[in-house]
C-alpha cells in the first residue's frame, strides 16, 4: 500500500454478532420481507383492478367460504404470542426457551399449513374458471409458498438448535425468523380481508 | 475464462434439445402436401392383422408443430365447428374430448373425416378448405382430445373459455368405437 | 480540435430537424392535414425549438466549463459557493417553468383532440393483418363494409370506433392524427377533421405478430360531392361478371375455398373471416398495402399468398393457371 | 500491520485452488467480475442481433430475415439488453466497487451473491439457447397480452422469455438486498450517510427501486406463465380478465427499470467528474436530494407509456406532469456537474470523454423525453422510430457512455493494468459519431411515420435514405466496440501495471492495492469526511490513512457499524466459500425450466432446491458458527 496507516483505535473488544439494524441478516429478511410485501401489494393491486372490471363481485359465485380461512388466520394470530416469545428469548440467548420454542412454532406453522389446505379444498371457484378464480389462488398460493419457506426454515433452525453448539449468531437467526413470521402471519391476515371480506362488504 | 464456460455449455444444451426446432416452427411456408389416400377405420381387414395406430410422419409433421395446433385452433372457430361439436364437448356432433371415436381418433382419419364428411350431418370440406387447413384441424382435434405432445398443446383460448385448457387433458385412445352406435348428446 | 468538432457535430445534428420538413410523406406526421394533427403539430413546434434551444445552451455551458480560460491560481474550488447555489437555483426555476408551459400547451392540445361532434361514425376493427372497415349508419341499408381503405370527406369529424379482433393493435394515419390502440374487450376511437384533400397512409403501429409490418391501411380525403359519389358505389353490391370468363371465375370463387372466408355482396359468399371483396378492384392496393391492385400483382398473390407476406391468413388454394385467370377476370371486374 | 498478519489475512480469505475454488469462489470481485465479462457477453450477442436487424433494414423490402426470425431477434435483443445486460452489468459494477468504496472485505450475504451469479448465468444461456432453438421470444421485450398469449404465441416461446424473466430478477433481487445490507452496516467507522460516495448514495436508491419494482415484473410474468400453462385467466378480457393488467403491471415495473439502469451510471458519472475536475463535487446535498427525488418519481409515471391505449384523458395529464417533473432532478444533476467541472481543473482523460459524450447524448434524449411525456406528441410519435431513438439516446447515451468511462476509469483497479488511453480516444471517436448516424435519424424516421418492430418497409415513403445511415452507423458502433475489445485484450497482454491510485480518486477504492487483494484492506479504514483520500478541496492526495485495529485476521471477519453515523458496532465473520450455492442455482434452473413444460415440476424440483438450500446454510462441524448466513 502507497499510503502510511496510522492506527487510531481498536474493535477488537467489540462482540462478533448482534440483533436487529447493526446485524447484516436482519437487513436480509428485511430487503425479502419488503420483496415480498411489494409482491403481496401489487397481487392486491390485481385483484382491485379486475373487480373493477364486473358488475358484481365474485362473478357468478358466492363469496368464498369462510370457515377454515377463519381458523388459519385465528391460529396465526394466537402464534404470535409464543413467536414474540421466541423472539425475545433469543435475544436473551436463553437456550431451553429457544429450543422448545422453536419446536412450537413448527408445529404451530404445520397445522397452518393444514388448515390452508382445506381452506384451497373448500374454495367454491376454480382458477381456470375466471379471472376472479385466477387472482383468488394467485393470492392464496402465494402466501402458501411463503409459509413453507418459512416453516421450513423454523424446521431446520429447531434441528439445529438441538444438535448443534448454539452461540449468538445463531440466536440472531432465530429472531430474525421469528420477525419474517410476523410478516407472514400478518400478511395472511391482511389478504384473509382482501380475500374473504371485500366480496362481503361490497 | 467465464466465456469459455459459457461456450461449452452452450453448445451441450444444443445438442441436447435440438427437438425445439420442429415443435416451434410458424411453417407457413410449403408444407407438405397431403395424400388421398383414405387411412383404415376400423381393424377389421383381411387377415386380421392389427391397425397400425401410430401416425404418418405426414401426420406427426402437424401433430408434432404448435404453429399448426393453434392455426387448426383458429379454423375450428373461424368456420364455426363450434356450432356443432361444442368447443370439442360435443352437442349436434359427438364430442371431440373424449375416448369415443365413430370413425378413428388418429390425426389420418380425423383428416378424412374433415375432408370427406361422415353420415349424420358433418359436411364433407374438401374444396372449401385447402388440404393444409384440414391438416392443422385435425392436428387441433387430436389436441383437444389430449393426443398431442404437452409442449405443443395450446393452453386456454383469449376468449369465452368453454373447455379446460389443453395442456391439462388427459390423453384418449384413438382407436375406432362402433360406428353404429349413435349415444345421444351430452346436455 | 476536439472542441471544434464536438461542436460542429452538434450544430450539424440541430440543423437536420429543418431539413427533416422538407420531406414529402404520405405517412408523416410533419405534414398535418387534420385539426387533431395540427394541434399535435403546434404541440411539437413549440416543444422542438425550445427543446433545442436548452439543448445548445447546455452544450455551451459544457464547453465553457471544459474549456474556460483559468488562472493559474484557483480560489473557486470549494464546495460551497453562492453565486454557483443562486444560479442552480435560478436553473431549477427555470427548467419547472418551462415544464409548466409544456404540460398547460399539452394539455389544451389533448383537449383538442378529443373536441366535437361526429358527423359520421365509421368502425374500424383490426385483425391480424388487415383493417376491417364498416360505415354506419341509422339506417341498415346505408351500411357497407369495406377493408384496408379509410376514405373520409373534407371538413367534417369523423368518429372512428377502434374494436379488435385477436390481439392489440394501434390505430394511426400520423397526417390526420395521433395513435388510438385497438384493444380486445375494449371501444376506443378517435376523431379525425381533415381539412386537406389527398391520399395519406396510416399503418398499424402496435407490434402485432408477424405481419406487423404490412399492415396499411389506405386513406383519402375527398371533397362532400366526390366521398358521396365514392359512398354510393359502395353501397351497390358487385357488378355481376360482364363476359363468360368472369363469370367462370365467379363459379370458381363460389365453389371454392375463396367463399369460405371472403364476402362479395350480391352473391352466396357471405364469410367475414376474411376482407371483404365486393368491390376489390376499386382500392388501390392488395393485402393491406403489401402489393399494389394491378392483374399481375393479384394473379402473384393467389398464387403464393405467403410470397409477398408471409405468415398471413390466407391460405395458397389450389388452382389450375387457366382457372387462376379466370378467377383474376372475375376479381378485377369488382368494382 | 505485520507481514505475518497480512499473510494469515491471505489465508483466511483465499479461495481454493484450481476449478473447485473457480466454482465455489465468494469473492466478491471475483463474482463481480465473471458477472461483468458475462454481461458483455450477453451485450456483445444482443449487439450482433441488432446488426444482423439493421442488415434487414437496410434497403426497402429486403428478404435476409423473414418476419418470424426478426421478429424473435428483436425480442430477444431488447430482452437481453435490458435483463441480461444493464441492469446486470450496473449491479456487477457495484457489487466489485461498493465494498471497496466502503472500506470493507467482502459484500454482505457472499453466498447470495455466488448463487445470483450462478441464476443468471444460467437463466442468460437459457434464453440464447432457447432462440438458437427456434424457441425465442417472439412478442416483443413488452410481451404484450394477448400477443404472447397461448392462442397467439403457440409453443413454448414465450414461456421460456418469462421465465428468463424471472431467472434474472431473482439474481438482481438477491444483489439489492445485498447491496442494500452492504452499505447499510459495512460502512466504514466514520462514514456517515452523509459522507457516502455518491456512487454508493446511487446504488442505494438503486437497489431500493429494484427491491419495489422487480417484484412487478415477476408477478406479471408469473401470471402470463399460468395463463399459458394451467389455464389462468388473469389477461383474459373475455372472462374477466383484462389485456391492460398486463401493462400496467409491466410498466410498473419497466419505466422505474430505467432508472434502475440510469442511476447507476449517474453515480459512475459523480465519480469520474470529480476525480477528473479535482476538486469535490459541487451541490452534494443536492446531488443526494435529485437521486431520491428520481427513485420516488420514476414510481409514478409508469402510466406514460399507455398514453393510445384510451385511458381516461385527465388521468394523462397528471401522468404527462409528473413525467415532466422527472426532468427537475436530472437537470440538477447536470447543472451540478458542469458547476464542478467549471470551478475545478479538468483533466480529458478518456474517462472523462466519456462522461461528456453522456452530456451530449444525455440531454438530447433527456429532452425527447420531455416531449414523449406530452399526450398528444406522445401520440403521434408512440411506437414510432422516435421512440426508438430517444430509448437509446438515454439508454446508450444516459448509461452506456457512463459504464464505458467507467470502465476506463476502473479497469486499471480492477485488472491491475493501465488501459491505452490512445485506442481509448479512438473508440469513444467511434462510437458517438456511429451513435449518433445510427440513432439521430431514426428520429426523423419516426417522425415521417415509421413504426417500430417492422421488419420492412415499402420504397417511396421517404424512410429509405435514414435507414441506410442508421444501418451503416450500426456497423460503425460495432468497430467501435472491436477497438474496445482489441484495447482490453492487448492490456490484459501487456499493459502497464497500474498504481493503487491511478486516478488520484477520492474514495476508499483507492486506498488499497491494484488489483485488490482478497482480503481488500489490510486494516480498516477510518473516515472523517467525504473525501477520505483528499486533504483538501484542491485534491491533495493525503499521506497517510487512519485505520482502526482489531478485526480478527484469522477468520473472514468484517467490522459492522451502525446504519446511520456508522460508529462501530461489532464484528462478524463472514461465511467460507461453498460449492450450495452453485448447486443451489442449478436445482432451481431445474425448476424453472421444468415448470414450462409442466406444473408438477414446480411442486417435485422445489425439493432439490430445499435440499441444496438447507446444505448451504448448515453450519460447518468445524466452525459452528460460520455457516449460518448467506
């Protein structure tokens, strides 16, 4: 190097992880939460823009049954609680919290994951049928996906959790998934109005 | 280096999928010519050996082309088949979707069926379409009885949607049913 | 050096806009012969001169700042200076200014354009590769059909209805107005006041597939006594075949593919899946402006209708030659 | 710094050797690189495209290319520029300089980064394969409903379009997050937001615009694809669909995807004038101001690029207003330019060259634009040859002319070797007189009414004689860009190594060696205004660089800071280089590729990509702890 260093301090007492804005991973699920947020905001868009195309709204249809729609969002909202827990508790670093935490939270997300499956059974419209079937799924496949992904993620974090030396990078992970299942949860539960509520309100 | 890379892999993906070329060609430039030959309609024949049920490479040369399926598409509606055969579900005319063939469901005797008319009301074409139209309509029949390739299928039409798109039907068989059967229309 | 071609270069360039107007052009936009063409033209006028005039004064500013005379000694090199702050914010003033006039002129002038009221109403439906082109009327016997030519009467507003058949096509004859898209499942139109008698060239300027690029449409303006003459001719279905060929070519088109989709009123052949014929003779071009209405053109187009453009609807029927000339005696006496 | 401690830096941070560290390789510069060679790639085909176009156009009613193949060459030419050529090249250029203008190590989420690569890569060979293949795009780079509808667009053509589409949006989403976590804790310990280089202030809002309009283009491309392959009905007007979704969707996406490209390059342009004026750039504030401004409006003129298509007038008109503001910001931007090269000293080195060609360029398709924001000019010269013409004024001119001084100006960083600023002189002479025959006249062509995607035109309309010059300037550009090729290769050959600071540049780049070493900076550069390597406002190069201890040279350990006065906040070890993301990459290609031909291959490929996932992220025996993130 051409240039004379001069050393003016040392970092080297500082911590090798942290939570929140001065971690990179907590930039990373923000840039895909708000990824996939604006994914969310533009498929709404959609579904606004073709209603506008009808006279009546669902097209032929009735309103889309409520029933396990109703249960899939309840559920997701009663897991806030433990997630907000798991959260915290990572943040605290308290490991036997964590990992039983953890293991609610998948169980929790499965179940979900069942109720969102008879809640696509139940759907009283195809998505070949119209365009209001089309963008009805489109939403709701979405948001599926996205509840995979992260259930998934919570699958392989709860393993981890039990099989491996857990320190605080890793506890950062399990915050920063227990802040991506707030955006699921509330996401769903802003599409369920979208969804199930419009057609009704109308 | 990269670019080196780039070249090999390439090339592998050329020669391994240099099946697109056929599947997606807009031929409408000199296609084939048909033959008058008039295809078997039923298996029994003298000496009992059995029909030959795969296509010419005449009619693989349309089933095989999307360019041909969606033209036939088109004719199937411009010169109004709908009016009988119901966007293939049947309704004058027997249904076009499902496994009952009167007179043979391969793409040679789809085409004679176009082009010479069958008793009971399909009309015979021949001097109102050109050969190469019967061609792609039979080439769009046998898509929507699911007999063509899924890459090749066309999927839901820009318009009222009567049927499920065709990339998702199931094949049917094309061997001939009993002629002689008239089963009423479907409602 | 440098300086001295960058800046010939860029005087060079200005100047070709002037030199741009003398072209003649049945198909340009520079020769408005319409009041909707002319508002958009007044539009483009004060736009271009304006536009240029920024233009050369940026380029100057530029030279200048290149190429300024400097003392040896710079005191100006700071990041903060108030003659540099004012003067920026004097540029913002300006340029939001100017931006203002441009979005008041635009909008009187698209105020402009959709401005009066239709003294006829024509629909126009683009297919792949044609323009179907209907005149209506209250009442249904003043109604004909014709394809791939526009004819309109001086100083009256038309009301042009703009439907599609299959994809999304665009509506322009750039000397009457701007463009309208023709789009599937909805009705635009736009409204044409030609004040100049002459022919003129739209073509369809939204990619539309393979034929996209011989997709004309033929366009004249005629004074009220000759669109009436021309509209009355029209309106009579086609001249029965004058002498034996012609009306052997006419059995031939009746028994054969051609009826199927071609209409020629008067006779059976009643199909609009194709343009229609009945006077075919009378237009001046084949195809949509691909080949020009003459016996050799036509008798080339029957015989390869994907010669000359291909990728077309039209299928190559099978004829014999003698036959095909009986036919061409038939078409060219629709007229 | 000790020598031991640089080596054992060299040890912690280098790749392995030979072809598995090639294939697992997270170094950021090596990855940026590999991404800006393939990306000239894509640009050199797309290039030979468009030659092969203007060859047809020519002369009236020529017969080289029928219309079927032009209409797949001008699809895939404007598909690969926009997809596979400058949103790519301008992320890639980013993604080798914002680490080091920020004084760190390696980029955040390296794996991403690898595995980014790798998508695009693969998506861009799709795509070329797919067109050898007689299976290329065929609508249009718009891709247009119901056009590249099933009924319209029989085969699998357009399926393989949208889903090059979504190859490469994957790979530029994945580079934004990483950009955007990059710059927002990796700064260097005193470089506030307010001392950031203008080029990282312009990636930021640039990675920000990709993270809100990307996902635009995927949504619209994801429900054509449905449409075409399950039986959607989202673009049809006949069930309740509507063929307008489609653009709005699109445009959404596309008019904010210029100034996805634009951006960057107004950032290489801040660079480059202020090393070469030497003095700091004058309005900074301002500068920062304009780029947010443009990142805001370029959301709310989509709507511009539908004026025909019979949208409620007054609506146009607040589209042609807010079209019209977006002029306010870019002429702030160039009167601060021209208000530093005036009040400072400029050096005509190449790059600089370049930059002016930008202003020429610039402003006159600047200004076009100003008038195709006006509804009814607009609808007159819409789809025109005019249009044509302005999109490759501000294209080439706004982005590319910037991205060549660039690469005049950082090759020497990056290669280690001083281009030859002679054959610099010679290609910059080249291009822009090429430019301008090939693409002025296509505003007068478009003006006498010629429209776009035409692959002829009939004699006698006054379009011939334009034509010609615009296809003889084509072949120009492309000599120009041989002289290019035949400067870097003769360098890379034997060109003269260059010094760490070849430029007298002011930012951190400079402050290491050239090329950078793996590990970029042997300790971590402290900062205490905008200017770190200047003393003074007359671009003193500084003596000496204060740099802070402590960061762990025995593993890949970067220092993060905080998000706004980047003051010291911890340090984190960055993960080694791994062989999942490349895998990862391909089971996904896997999928993508499965997924046009049927549904099912969505459901069934998605568990390699799980599996390939999970590896990556699984910690390592050795290293519990370095595994975890991207």
């Amino acid at each position: 190097m051409s240039r004379a260093m001069r050393t003016i301090g040392d970092v080297a007492g500082l911590p090798d992880y942290a939570f929140g804005p001065t971690s990179v991973g907590w930039w990373g699920v923000l840039g895909f939460m708000l990824i996939e947020g604006m994914g969310f905001v533009l498929a709404v868009g959609a579904y606004y823009y073709l209603l506008h195309n009808e006279v009546q709204w669902p097209p032929n249809a009735a309103p889309p049954p409520l029933g396990w729609a109703t249960a899939f969002v309840v559920l997701g909202l009663c897991s806030e609680v433990p997630n907000y827990l798991v959260g915290r508790m990572a943040q605290a670093q308290r490991l036997q919290a964590v990992r039983w935490g953890l293991i609610l939270m998948v169980l929790l997300g499965l179940l979900m994951l069942v109720l969102r499956g008879f809640e696509l059974h139940a759907m009283n419209v195809r998505w070949d049928r119209t365009a209001y079937g089309s963008i009805v799924w489109a939403l709701l496949v979405l948001h599926t996906f996205h509840t995979i992904t992260d259930v998934f993620d919570s699958l392989v974090l709860a393993v981890l959790s039990w099989r491996k030396h857990m320190d605080g990078r890793r506890h950062a992970d399990v915050a920063d998934n227990a802040l991506y299942w707030h955006f699921i949860v509330w996401s769903g539960a802003g599409l369920y109005l979208v969804i199930y509520w419009t057609p009704r309100w109308l | 280096m990269c670019s080196r890379c780039l070249a090999s892999a390439l090339l592998t993906v050329l020669l391994a999928g240099a099946g697109g070329c056929e599947r997606e060609r807009r031929e409408y430039h000199s296609t084939p010519a048909g033959t008058d030959a008039r295809p078997a309609l039923t298996s029994f024949r003298p000496g009992g050996a059995p029909l030959d049920a795969a296509p010419s490479a005449l009619g693989r040369h349309y089933q095989d082309n999307a360019f041909h399926i969606g033209q036939g598409g088109r004719l199937f509606r411009s010169y109004n088949c709908n009016g009988c055969h119901g966007a293939g579900g049947g309704a004058i005319g027997p249904a076009l979707m499902d496994a009952q063939w009167r007179y043979g469901g391969s793409i040679e005797q789809i085409h004679a069926s176009i082009v010479d008319g069958r008793p009971n009301g399909m009309p015979a074409w021949r001097g109102k379409l050109t050969d190469e139209q019967a061609w792609q309509l039979a080439a769009y029949v046998s898509a929507l009885a699911g007999n063509v390739s899924k890459a090749a299928a066309p999927s839901r039409r820009d318009a009222l949607s009567a049927t499920p798109p065709l990339t998702q039907l199931p094949a049917q068989p094309t061997q001939p049913g009993d002629a002689s059967a008239q089963q009423p229309p479907p409602q | 050096m440098t300086a001295r071609a960058a800046r010939t270069l860029s005087l060079l360039l200005l100047a070709l806009p002037l030199a741009g107007c003398a072209v003649q052009g049945v198909q340009s936009s520079l020769q408005a012969a319409a009041d909707q063409s002319r508002a958009i033209d007044q539009v483009w006028t004060l736009m271009l001169w304006v536009c240029s005039a920024i233009y050369v004064a940026v380029i100057a500013a530029l030279a200048w700042a290149i190429w300024r005379r400097r003392r040896a000694v710079q005191r100006e090199g700071r990041t903060r200076d108030p003659l540099l702050a004012r003067a920026l914010a004097a540029w913002v003033v300006l340029v939001v200014g100017l931006l203002s006039w441009f979005v008041a002129a635009s909008f009187l002038a698209d105020r402009r354009l959709h401005a009066g009221h239709a003294d006829l109403e024509i629909r126009v439906t683009a297919k792949q590769w044609w323009w179907q082109v209907e005149y209506l009327s209250p009442q249904p016997d003043q109604q004909f059909s014709t394809a791939n030519e526009l004819r309109l009467p001086r100083d009256q507003t038309a009301r042009i209805e703009l439907l599609s058949g299959d994809v999304i096509h665009s509506f322009w004859v750039p000397a009457l107005s701007g463009k309208e898209d023709l789009i599937p499942g909805y009705s635009n139109a736009v409204l044409l006041t030609p004040r100049r008698a002459g022919r003129y060239r739209g073509q369809c300027a939204e990619f539309c597939g393979l034929q996209h690029a011989q997709m004309a449409l033929d366009v004249e303006v005629l004074d009220a006594a000759g669109f009436a003459a021309w509209r009355a001719r029209q309106l009579a279905p086609a001249p029965a075949p004058s002498d034996a060929h012609a009306l052997r070519g006419a059995q031939l088109f009746l028994g054969s593919a051609c009826a199927s989709c071609h209409a020629v009123r008067g006779t059976s052949a009643a199909s609009r899946l194709g343009p229609d014929l009945t006077h075919l003779a009378s237009r001046r071009a084949l195809a949509a402006g691909a080949l020009p209405m003459r016996r050799e053109a036509l008798r080339a187009w029957l015989a390869d209708p994907q010669h000359a453009k291909p990728g077309n609807q039209m299928p190559q029927v099978p004829l014999d030659p003698r036959d095909r000339e009986l036919l061409l005696d038939y078409l060219m006496g629709l007229r | 710094m000790n020598a031991a401690q640089r080596e054992q830096l060299q040890r912690s941070w280098a790749d392995r050797p030979g072809l598995v560290g090639w294939l697992t390789t997270v170094d950021h510069k090596r990855v940026a690189r590999r991404y800006i060679v393939t990306a000239f790639v894509f640009f050199l085909m797309a290039g030979v495209l468009a030659l092969l176009m203007r060859a047809q156009l020519a002369y009236p009613n020529l017969r080289l290319i029928g219309p079927d193949r032009y209409n797949q060459m001008f699809s895939l030419h404007g598909s690969a520029m926009m997809f596979l050529f400058a949103v790519p090249i301008m992320e890639a250029v980013a993604v080798y300089l914002v680490p080091l203008m920020l004084g760190t190590r390696n980029i955040a989420f390296p794996r991403l980064n690898a595995f980014s690569y790798w998508v695009y890569l693969f998506g861009g060979i799709m795509i070329f394969a797919a067109f050898v293949l007689d299976v290329g795009p065929e609508a249009g780079w718009t891709g247009y409903v119901p056009l590249s509808s099933s009924d319209f667009s029989p085969g699998k053509r357009t399926d393989f379009w949208a889903q090059m589409i979504t190859f490469t949006e994957v790979a530029g989403l994945c580079v934004a997050v990483e950009l955007v976590a990059t710059i927002m804790t990796q700064r260097a310990p005193g470089m506030t937001l307010a001392r950031m280089p203008l080029f990282v202030w312009s990636m930021l809002v640039t990675s920000l615009m990709v993270i809100f309009a990307m996902p635009s283009v995927m949504l619209a491309s994801t429900f054509l694809i449905t449409d075409r392959l399950v039986g959607t009905q989202f673009y049809n007007a006949a069930e309740g669909g509507d063929p307008l979704l489609w653009q709005h969707l699109f445009w959404f996406f596309g008019h904010p995807e210029v100034y996805i490209i634009f951006m960057p390059a107004l950032g290489m342009i801040s660079s480059i004038v202020e090393t070469f004026a030497r003095r700091p750039i004058f309005g900074y504030t301002p500068m920062v101001l304009a780029l947010v401004a443009t990142g805001f409006l370029a959301f709310g003129l989509w709507v511009h690029h539908m004026f025909a298509a019979g949208l409620p007038p007054l609506g146009n008109s607040f589209y042609t207003a807010a079209s019209m503001l977006i002029a306010v910001p870019s002429g702030i931007q160039i009167f601060c330019w021209i208000a530093t090269l005036a009040t400072g000293r400029p050096r005509l080195a190449v790059p600089l060259l370049f930059v002016l060609g930008f202003f020429a360029l610039f402003v006159l398709g600047g200004l076009s634009g100003v008038m195709l924001a006006s509804v009814p000019l607009d609808l007159q010269v819409h789809d025109t040859y005019f249009v044509v013409a302005h999109f490759h004024y501000v294209l080439i001119g706004g982005a590319l002319f910037p991205l060549l001084g660039a690469v005049y100006f950082w090759f020497p960083k990056i290669a280690g070797r001083l281009l030859s600023e002679r054959l610099g002189r010679w290609q910059f002479w080249l291009l822009f007189a090429g430019f301008n025959l090939t693409f002025f006249p296509m505003h007068y062509l478009g003006l006498l009414g010629m429209p776009r995607r035409v692959y002829t035109y009939p004699h006698g309309l006054g379009w011939d004689a334009y034509n010609l010059m615009s296809s003889v300037g084509a072949y120009v550009i492309a000599l120009s860009f041989v002289l290019m090729l035949v400067n870097i290769v003769r360098t890379l050959r034997r060109g003269d190594a260059a010094p760490d600071d070849p430029w007298q540049a002011p930012d951190l780049s400079c402050a290491t060696a050239s090329p950078p070493p793996a590990y970029n900076f042997a300790a971590v550069p402290a900062v205490s205004s905008r200017h770190p390597l200047w003393a003074d406002a007359d671009a003193t190069p500084c003596a000496e660089l204060p740099v802070l201890a402590g960061v762990r040279s025995d593993r890949r350990e970067v220092l993060l800071t905080t998000p706004v006065d980047a003051a010291p906040a911890n340090r984190w070890a960055m993960p080694d280089p791994s062989p999942w993301p490349l895998w990862s990459a391909l089971a996904l290609t896997v999928v993508f590729v499965w997924s046009i031909f049927d549904q099912w291959g969505v459901v069934w490929g998605a568990i390699p990509v799980a599996v390939a996932m999970t590896a990556w992220f699984w910690p390592k025996r050795s290293e519990p702890s370095l595994g975890g993130d991207a």
